[in-house]
C-alpha cells in the first residue's frame, strides 16, 4: 500500500518525516516507539482496528512519558498564584 496513495508519493514523504520524528523522538530520550505510521486503505476498518490496538497495547507497555515530571503543572499554578 506504500506508495499507493491519494496524494501521489504523500505516504512516501510522511514515512520519511516519521522517520525522522522517530531519530528525535531518541535524541531527547524517548523511545522511538512511541510514533508509529501504518498505511492503511479507508475501507479497510479492520486493519485500522488492529492498528490502533497494537500502539494502544505499545503505549501501555512503555507507560507514561518520563520526562513529564510530576508535579509541573502543580508547581506552575503555585509560581502563578504567587
């Protein structure tokens, strides 16, 4: 399906930025796995279906971003409030 694609080489062009999504996603620390790209027909919902399981199911087994410190947004309503 690569290729094949409604704005001529479009899937093509966003395969190499999520690519490269993916090298910076490593650079700040984070696993590249987090971003996924799948191609994907629009009639074929079941496809789109066991996509979005399989970066549910990656999502939940990475867990939550770790350089979301806990307590920033607590912290900057306290700075604010100041």
């Amino acid at each position: 399906m690569e290729g094949n694609c409604h704005y001529l080489e479009g899937n093509i062009r966003a395969k190499q930025r999520v690519l490269y999504a993916r090298e910076l996603l490593k650079e700040v620390g984070l696993e590249p796995e987090r971003l996924g790209m799948y191609n994907i027909n629009a009639s074929d919902a079941a496809l789109f279906a066991q996509a979005c399981n399989e970066m549910t199911d990656i999502a939940r087994r990475l867990g939550p971003n770790p350089l979301h410190r806990k307590g920033t947004r607590e912290a900057k309503q306290e700075v604010e409030v100041a």
